[in-house]
C-alpha cells in the first residue's frame, strides 16, 4: 500500500517560542495588533510505501519519535491518506 503521510510538529504547552514571538512582533509591527499567541511549527510531507495502514501508522509513530519530533518538548501528529494507483 502506497500512503501520502502529512505530520504536523508543534512545540508543547509551556514551552517558549521565540520564533513565534518574533513573528508576532513582526506582524504588530505591521499593524495587525489583533493576533496573539503565534505559535511557529513545522509540517512534513511524505510518500510510505507499507504493507497495511497499521503498519504505516507503526512505521510514522516511530519515525516522529525517533527523528522529526523531540517528545521531550514536542507534540505530533500525522494524518494518512491512501494513494489511489490505477490497475
């Protein structure tokens, strides 16, 4: 089974940002005072090739816990989306 993987890397609550503050410095600085809290984190897109989609699931926990995320300061989590292949 051929997956499109997405997974999305957020820090934690009570960790600080300070890429987020800077950009919500930045866009005060442009005049947008309404927006609070920016919180900055990453998104990674992927192709995984599995035997079954619970395997898959297996595979991409592993891979966020062992490489994309720091689960000490990290949240994740990744949607799978089965990849239609014509016969």
């Amino acid at each position: 089974m051929v997956f499109r993987v997405t997974v999305f890397v957020n820090l934690k609550e009570g960790y600080s940002d300070p890429e987020g503050e800077a950009t919500e410095k930045s866009l005060r600085d442009l005049g947008y005072d309404g927006i609070h809290d920016v919180r900055v984190g990453k998104i990674y897109r992927m192709v995984l090739e599995a035997p079954s989609r619970k395997e898959a699931e297996a595979i991409m926990d592993q891979v966020c816990r062992r490489f994309l995320a720091n689960p000490v300061k990290d949240d994740y989590r990744f949607v799978l989306e089965e990849e239609w292949k014509a016969p």
